[in-house]
C-alpha cells in the first residue's frame, strides 16, 4: 500500500494511506485518548475523547474515524482540543456516581486516567444524577449503569467478538442502558469479555469484586490448565489464593481473548475437597490418611518388587512436558515395562506420518488467523476450540476469510461460512470433497479435524488437501493443555520421545482391560471415570492426582499432587506450540508430580539425574526431535514456539478405539468439572455440542 506524509504535533511521519490516525499516532508513541475505540473491533465514533485539531478542517475531528491522506497536519494536544477533551469529560462524569474508592476498577479505570490528566476541578452540573440499582446479569456480570458511559465495546465484543450478540442497547438519552438480549440474563459464553473491556467500572466479576486491589496482587503469568488452545491467563494472586485470571497485557498467543475456563475455571484450585495428604489403604480396606515418608516408602518398596513388563503406567494430558519425559523414562528405564499411555484425543502420531518428507504443514494459532482459507472438520469449533474459533472469526471479521463447515451439526461458524455441509463424522472426508472446486481457489488453507478423523482417514484428508494445488496446513485437534505435549513427550505404548519406536506395551484400554497387571500407576488421570472398571483385581494401583476421583478411589496410595498453577515447567498446545508455565501459588501438603518422581527414585535406590524442570528440559531439547531448535528466549519471556517433529515416517499404527475426545463444551472440562463452581453455575447455553 502507498505511503503518505502526515505531520502530528510538529513530526513529520510515514503512513499507510487510509490507515486511521489514531493507529498511526500510537505507532509514532502519540498518545490519543479514546474510550470506545478499540482495535479490532468496528468504529464506534461515541465517546468524543478522541477529537483532534486537523489543519484546514472547519471543526474538531474524530481521530478513530480519520483516515490519513497526504500532507495532513495534526495537533492533539492544541488548546481547542484539551478544552473539548475536559467538556466532554465533564458531561460523562456529571451522570457518573463518584464511587471510586469501593469500585472494582479502581486503579484500571480509563475515566478516573483521562479524569486525572484533562478533568475540570468542579461541574457546572447542578442536576440530580439518573440512578438505578445494580443488576447481576450472571453468576460472573454484574452491571451498574450509572457508571455505563455507553462506550458500546461490551456490545461489540460479544457480538464481533465472540460470535454471539448477547448484549444490545434499550432507551435513549440519559435513561441509555446496556441490557442483555434474552430478558433480564445473559445467554451466553459467560467469558467475561464484557467486563475485561469495559473502560469503567460498569461491568464487573462476580467473582473478583470487593475481594482487592491490583497494586495488591502478584500477578503470574502462565497457561491456562484446560483445554488445549494454550491460552496464557494472568493469574492476580493475593494471600496465597488465586482472585483473578485475564491477559489485559495481551501477551501469549492468545491475546486478550480468554473464555470461560481461562478467566473464572482456576477456582478447582481452591476446592474443599482438595486432597492435601497421601492416603494409604488399611487393612479393613478404608483409605486412611498417612505421611509423605511412610507413603513414599511403601510405594518405592512395591514398585521396586512389582517392576517388569506386568507394571502399567498411565500419564496425564495436563502434567508438563517434563513430567511427562521423566515419567516415560522412569516407567522404560526404571520399571522395565513398555505399558506406558495416556488419554489420546486426536491422531496426531498419524498426522506427522502422513506429512513425511515435508516441512511447514503444521498450522499455528496465528496461522488460522492469517489463512486465506479455513475448512473445519467434524468438531464444534467454539465450544472444543474457543481461541482457534476466536481467530477463525477475527480473520473473517479483518481479513474476509473464506470459511467452510463440515459438522453433523449447526456450528457457529455456519454464520460467517461462505458454505457448510452437515455430515455424519463417518462420512466427513467424502463431504470434503463437494467443496473441492471452491478450496483450490483459495490460495492458502488451514485445515482443522477432530478425532473421527484417524488412522487412513488422516491420510486421506492430507492427500486431498495435497491434490488442490495450493499451500496447505492441518491442526490435529485434541482435548486437553498438554494432550499434544504428552505425544511428544512418547508417553505412547509403541513410541518414545520424538515418535521413534520403542518396544511395544499394552495401550491404556489395553491396561485396563489386562487381568494380570502386577502394577498400575495413574498420574494426573481418571481412567476410571464413568463407571469403567480395573479387569486386574490384585493390582497395586498408585495414584497422583489433586482430588479423590473414581481412580483415586479404587487405588492402594493416593498421593496429593500439584495443579498446574503450582509448578513451572512446559506445555505444548495443540498447534505444537511450547509455552512455559510458571508457579503461582501452592496447596499445603501437596507436591508438584516431578518432585514426587524424584522422591520415589531416591526410595528404589535409582538416579533419574536432576529432577527439576530446567534440567529436565535441557535434556528434551538435546535428545527429542523437534525441541532441539526451539528459540528459547522467546519461551522464557512468556512467548511460545513452534515445534518440528520428525520429518521422516513414524513407525506406528492407529488402533480403533484408542483415540477419543471427551467431546467437552465450553462449560465442562474432563474430571475438573465438577470441582469448579463457576463451570457448575454458569452452565447456560448451549450445554452440548452442535446447538
């Protein structure tokens, strides 16, 4: 695009032609205010903060609106716009209840900025405020409209945003209010957007008011422990408890964009029931409670006289990349035995198979953004994949994408779908096919397929998408924040680290299913949820989790571990992007699940070498393909990277039966559902996929 000459404040710039000048003001450090401009969203021009003196132009402009054009000359902080900045303040404070000290966006608020650097010292109002009582609209929104300085962001969010239209405007004037669309409550994704973006205190959390302020928290920087989009939440800490989770920094690859999970969902953490000391099963069959040293013992003894190929190991989708690697090598090394798996929701090890010999195939987040084209497959994208749905809609929003829907159900990507096709998952490849004329097209695309999509079907799916023509790119989508890392880690029955072959062992049904396992160690997972059932009866069963499930139950030792909000580490999304968690808080009694590996090495009288997670991480990167080239500083300061699997053939098969995604909604998530009272509370609409 040309480039134009633009002078602001006396400084001469360069611009795209048409670029709005409130965008290029801030890329040059000038600072226009504004408070219903927000980038991304569509322009507004309500507020009025942002006027600007434009040279030649009769009246005040507004800066959100004003493309620039050659030779334009701008002051903004001239004489007649610091007079119009302090009346329009005074006008949004004359209605606005001067309750500062008691409200939640006390410290974040964007008027009480602007009221500080441009505000009057009095009003000329005399008038009695408009008042009306506060409304909870959810478990999580509450709304004040005397605060409301009708910016019209929530409105936006929701509707650009989100996909969802939840929000809208009722009455004119001074009796303006935001209201939602169905009644007196919100039907929605209840993901908070509304609050983190309202300038004011208007929109608050039902769950962070009253309770501090931000000068008073730590705040954490880490990655959501849910699904497996990797969203980075920044966790607002105070007395050792979690108050608060958002990304207002928008650092991550997520941006600001948080769902349910990611800003509310960090409550599990704190549940009564959390388990804070080892029990061990007595002799009349009663899970008692023990001490760490007499725990460790008796397990360390067991597993050192139950080692070999009877011993099996099941892993988790949400401990680290570290404590994945050093379970599997505990398990191989250690126990002898290959019987090693975890809950597998998406056929990533075919995937890689199938695009041998080829470099570049494997979208990121930004990728589904920037893709001229986007076919998703069999999955409800915005309920299972909340981020990945944000940037399919982004990018039609920004970049008028061309998005195609196979579903067997409505999705709410038909909205924005140039064409969707409704298709029983078992015949979602040959439905592909209807829309091939249109995908070679396309340019670019980015593929994204759910779990019916495995074994030859994978390899169907990359051979038609080879056989458009143009550049292709797939995301394997599994369930859970470190599903993808879990693979790569090789906790796999017939893979190691990297996807190389190791000597085959028993799958996780395989397992439990098996009738002469001498030995089963659960870390992290609940293999039994759901009524499922241990074929091996005299088994010895160890489990590490943070609460007394249904595996938990059935085991001998139950060993209380660390969420991840309580241990650092990594974690790889399911774009193969590695992402580096960091410790928040900690649960007395509790340890993190690598320092129990370690504890229960020592006991066996064996050397797993260092067990912290930098070591361990050093030895990933020098040992397992794909983790060799990561650009470390750009984890370490909260960036993610992309990882390079193996370009050459996996030597393993697609078992039936193996690969199935828990098919969760935006309000569930695997066992830690029913722990967190707001997922229980909010669960509104739609409470299943495909609605």
């Amino acid at each position: 695009m040309a480039l134009v000459n633009v002078t602001i404040n006396g400084v001469s710039v360069q611009a795209e032609n048409g670029a709005l000048l409130i965008e290029v003001a801030k890329q040059n450090g000038i600072e226009i205010p504004a408070f219903c401009y927000y980038e991304g969203m569509s322009l507004q021009a309500a507020c009025r903060m942002c006027l600007v003196e434009v040279e030649k132009a009769p009246k005040l402009m507004a800066g959100c609106t004003l493309p620039v054009a050659e030779g334009m000359v701008v002051r903004t902080e001239s004489e007649p716009v610091v007079k119009a900045r302090k009346t329009t303040l005074e006008f949004l404070l004359s209605n606005h209840p001067l309750d500062c000290p008691v409200c939640d966006k006390g410290g974040e608020c964007e008027l009480q900025d602007m009221t500080f650097k441009y505000g009057v010292g009095e009003s000329r109002f005399t008038e009695a405020k408009q008042h009306v009582p506060e409304k909870q609209w959810s478990p999580v929104v509450f709304y004040d409209a005397p605060r409301c300085i009708l910016c019209y962001r929530c409105v936006r969010v929701c509707s650009e945003g989100m996909g969802v239209g939840a929000l809208g405007v009722a009455n004119r004037g001074v009796y303006s209010e935001i209201i939602p669309s169905h009644g007196d409550h919100l039907e929605c994704d209840e993901c908070g957007s509304c609050i983190d973006i309202c300038p004011v205190g208007s929109l608050t959390s039902g769950i962070y008011r009253y309770k501090t302020r931000p000068w008073e928290m730590e705040h954490v920087g880490t990655v959501c422990t849910h699904c497996s989009n990797g969203c980075k939440t920044t966790l607002g800490v105070r007395n050792n408890e979690i108050v608060r989770g958002n990304n207002r920094d928008r650092s991550g690859i997520n941006g600001e964009f948080l769902c349910v999970k990611g800003r509310y969902a960090f409550d599990f953490n704190h549940h009564p029931e959390r388990l804070q000391t080892p029990l061990i099963r007595n002799g009349d069959g009663v899970l008692e409670e023990a001490s760490w040293s007499r725990a460790l013992k008796l397990v360390a003894e067991k597993f050192k006289a139950l080692a070999g190929p009877k011993f099996g190991v099941i892993g988790s989708t949400r401990t680290t990349n570290e404590e994945n690697f050093l379970l599997q090598k505990f398990a191989r090394t250690a126990l002898g035995t290959a019987n090693i798996d975890h809950h597998r929701s998406g056929d990533v090890v075919t995937l890689v198979d199938s695009l041998s010999g080829k470099s570049g195939q494997l979208a990121t987040v930004a990728d589904v953004y920037t893709a001229k084209a986007v076919l998703v497959i069999a999955t409800d994208l915005s309920q299972q994949h909340p981020l990945l749905a944000n940037n399919v809609r982004a990018n039609f929003r920004h970049h008028k994408a061309a998005v195609y829907a196979v579903t067997p159900g409505p999705v709410r990507e038909d909205k924005i779908a140039r064409k969707f096709l409704r298709s029983a998952e078992a015949d979602s490849i040959a439905a592909v096919e209807q829309l091939r004329e249109a995908l070679s097209k396309a340019g670019d695309l980015v593929i994204l397929f759910g779990d019916s999509i495995q074994g030859d079907k994978v390899r169907q799916l990359v051979a038609f998408g080879e056989s458009l023509g143009i550049p292709v790119k797939y995301v394997c989508l599994v369930d859970y924040a470190n599903s993808r890392g879990a693979m790569d880690m090789g906790m796999l029955p017939d893979l190691g680290p990297g996807y190389h072959a190791t000597a085959p062992g028993l799958s996780l049904h395989q397992m439990l299913a098996a009738t002469d396992l001498s030995a089963l160690w659960v870390v992290g997972a609940n293999p039994l949820k759901g009524g499922k059932k241990l074929a091996s009866v005299g088994a010895f069963v160890v489990v590490q989790d943070l609460f007394l499930t249904e595996t938990a139950q059935r085991a001998d030792v139950v060993l209380p571990a660390g969420s991840a909000y309580e241990k650092n580490g990594t974690v790889t999304n399911v774009c193969g992007q590695v992402q580096r968690i960091k410790k928040g808080i900690e649960t007395v009694g509790s340890k993190a699940d690598l320092a129990i590996f370690g504890l229960l090495a020592r006991g066996m009288g064996i050397s797993l070498g260092a067990v912290d997670a930098d070591t361990i991480f050093a030895e990933i990167a020098a040992t397992v393909p794909g983790y060799s080239q990561l650009p470390m500083p750009i984890i370490l300061t909260g960036g993610a990277a992309q990882t390079h699997p193996v370009n050459g053939r996996v030597p393993a098969s697609t078992v039936p039966g193996n690969i199935s995604s828990a098919r969760d909604t935006l309000f569930t998530t695997g066992s830690l559902t029913r722990y967190s009272k707001i997922l229980n509370e909010v669960l509104e609409k739609p409470g299943a996929l495909y609605r």
